[in-house]
C-alpha cells in the first residue's frame, strides 16, 4: 500500500498555500465562491495546501458551545464535500494548534495600535457600540496574521474581503523582521484575484452576500434545497434591462453584474465568454438557467455534507490526524520565534 502521508511530507514544495473559514454559522455561495472552490483548485497545482477552521476568531462573539463544536464539523465536512482532500491537504481547526495562539500573542506586541485601529472589518463589526466589543475582535488580525505565518505560508487564497488584513500580515512580517535583524517571516502574496473574489447579496448589488444580513433571500446557503435556490434567484434584485454582451455593458448595473460573475464562477468562464453565452437574454430567462447550474453543482455538495455530519467520528479522526501533521510544521517555526525574540526554554 502507498503511504500517502508519507510521499507528500517527501515532496518538496516551494509554495504554500494557508486559509481558513471562520465555524460561525451558515457558509454561503460567497464562502464557497471566494475562498473554498479555490482552495479546491490550489490543492491540484503545485502548493502545500494547509486549510483551518478558525475556532479561535469565531468566539470573537459569543458563541454557544455546542453549536461551536457542531459548526467546526460542519466547516471540516464542507471542506471534504467540496473536494479538499485530507490525505493530500493538511486539515485542522485552530484550537488543536496552540501554537496559534501563542504566536499571536507575540504578534499583539509587534502590531501597532495604529495599524489596527484602521482595519475596517472591526469598525463594521463592533459597530456604534465599539467600547462593547471584545478585545479578541480588535486583535483578531494579529491572530490571523500568527495562522499565515506559522507556517511560512507563501499564498493566501481569501475573498477581497480579507486584502486589508493580508496587507497588515505583510506589515507585520516586514516589522518582525527589520525589528530582530533577521529574514525570517516570508511576506506573504494574497491570492484574491479569480472571478468571484466578491460576491454580492441578492438583494442589493453593491452589498457583499453574508452570512450575517438579515434576510435570507440575500443569499445562497450552502444547505439550501433546489427549490429555494430557485425561489432566491428568481426573486433577485435585477434591473428593467436586457443582459448585455459585453463587459462595458454591465457599468453601473451591479445586480447584473453580481449574477454575471456567480454564473461565471460556477460555469469556471471568464465574464467576457459568459456574456458572449448570454448577452441579450432577459433576467427571466437568465435566472432559470443560473439556478439550474447552481443546483447541478452545490447539491452533491450539500449531500456529501450530510453525510459526514452524520459521522462525526470519522470527521474528528481527520482533523485530529491534521492538527498532527500541522503541529510538525508549526511548531519548529514557533521554537525558532522564541529564540530570535529571546524567550528562554529552560
Ligand atoms: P470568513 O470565515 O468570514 O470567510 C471565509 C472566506 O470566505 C470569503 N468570503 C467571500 N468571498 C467572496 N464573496 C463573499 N461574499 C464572501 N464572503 C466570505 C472570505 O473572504 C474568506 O476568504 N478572517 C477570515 C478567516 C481567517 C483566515 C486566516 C483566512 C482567519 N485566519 C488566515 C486566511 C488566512 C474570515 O473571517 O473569513
């Protein structure tokens, strides 16, 4: 039999590739779009593919419990589902790697109060009510920073939701570095590009799909059953137009433009062949066609999903089988961080 673990810890890769998705509830057509579809593409190619569930930032809000472990499986199984294969990628959650954490710490004394006061998820997240939120959410970055740089990741696939704190990873490896003399962290290449690197709400255009937007139609679920994937595009805000054929043609139509990009995504096309498919279509004609190529694809998914959710066993005995082969990598690079800042380990 081959050792798969075996020949892939042989193989020599000069990139790496980190990413993780946060086990907060709910993973949308954006998630899977954005970040996850890729993660899938990368692990194909030439890279050292190393994918988290991030149990450590989602309790920057409360989280109850039970349904924080329910959901780590759930992100795991959605991995899985997706196509990411956990003999090839590494695959683990956050909290089975201590090393995370405590390499963030050391991060929360290399980042400045400025650069963080800029981050703009933190001001969309804590709201008006700022002096509330929870020091965790504030520091999160450095923490998201310690997860990258923990293993020297070369590559960051992430949605462009996430270009400011990949910018302030870059900072703070920059920081480490000219601070302790040394060329240690590698400045990390975001990887945001792709077509869907921003995928709006079906409700209003120029709002990004989350998870967290009250209305359930301003989103695809990644559970959802093939009647209300088709209900939640038919009602999908469009315009009174015609699909153009050309990109131009999409200016200042972001409704339009949102279900050109879901579509091209999903049919692995650029916008310019897409709209070459489509141009001159109504959205009534347009909608069906979306929502059919939507379900032919994300239903397998939602089904392979269940399944593992319904072993949670065999979902455990890989992750803890990740945070192994994670903790081999990670640990080294913490070990090192200490001397060069001068920790003593007696
Ligand atoms: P999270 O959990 O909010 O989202 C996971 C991934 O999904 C992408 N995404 C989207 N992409 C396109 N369109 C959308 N509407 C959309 N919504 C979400 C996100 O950009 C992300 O790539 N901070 C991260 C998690 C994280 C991380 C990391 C990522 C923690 N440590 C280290 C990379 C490397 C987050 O909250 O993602």
């Amino acid at each position: 039999m081959v050792d798969k673990e075996k020949q892939s810890s042989l193989k020599k890769f000069e990139k790496r590739v980190f990413s993780g998705v946060q086990p907060t509830g709910g993973l949308t057509l954006g998630n899977y779009l954005g970040a996850v579809k890729r993660f899938v593409e990368m692990q194909s190619e030439d890279y050292e593919t190393i994918y988290c569930v991030v149990d450590q930032h989602a309790i920057t809000a409360w989280q109850n419990p039970l349904e924080l472990r329910e959901n780590t499986r759930q992100i795991a199984a959605f991995f899985i589902a997706a196509g990411i294969d956990p003999n090839s990628a590494i695959l683990f959650n956050q909290s089975a790697v201590p090393e995370h954490a405590q390499l963030g710490w050391i991060f929360n004394c290399v980042a400045r109060m400025g650069w963080m006061q800029r981050m703009t998820q933190f001001k969309d997240k804590a709201g008006k009510n700022s002096q509330n939120a929870a020091l965790g959410l504030f520091a999160y970055p450095a923490l998201m920073a310690a997860d990258i740089l923990l293993y020297h990741a070369t590559h960051v696939p992430v949605g462009d939701d996430q270009k400011q704190h990949l910018e302030l990873t870059r900072d703070i490896a920059i920081k480490f570095n000219h601070d302790y003399k040394v060329d240690f962290f590698p400045v990390t290449e975001p990887v945001i590009g792709g077509t869907a690197s921003r995928v709006m709400s079906l409700r209003d255009g120029t709002k990004k799909m989350s998870k967290s937007d009250p209305s359930d139609l301003s989103r695809i679920n990644m559970g959802d059953d093939a009647d209300t994937i088709f209900l939640k595009f038919k009602k999908a805000k469009t315009d009174a137009g015609a699909l153009p054929s050309e990109i131009p043609g999409l200016k200042n139509r972001p409704e339009a433009e949102n279900l050109i990009t879901i579509y091209s995504a999903l049919s692995n096309q650029s916008i310019e062949s897409t709209l070459k498919e489509v141009g001159g279509k109504q959205f009534s004609e347009f909608k069906p066609i979306l929502a059919e190529l939507a379900v032919e694809l994300l239903s397998p998914i939602s089904t392979e999903m269940n399944r593992l959710m319904q072993n949670s066993e065999e979902i455990d005995i890989i992750l803890s089988k990740g945070a192994d082969r994670a903790r081999k990598i990670a640990g080294p690079i913490l070990q090192k961080t200490y001397e060069i800042i001068g920790m003593l380990q007696p």
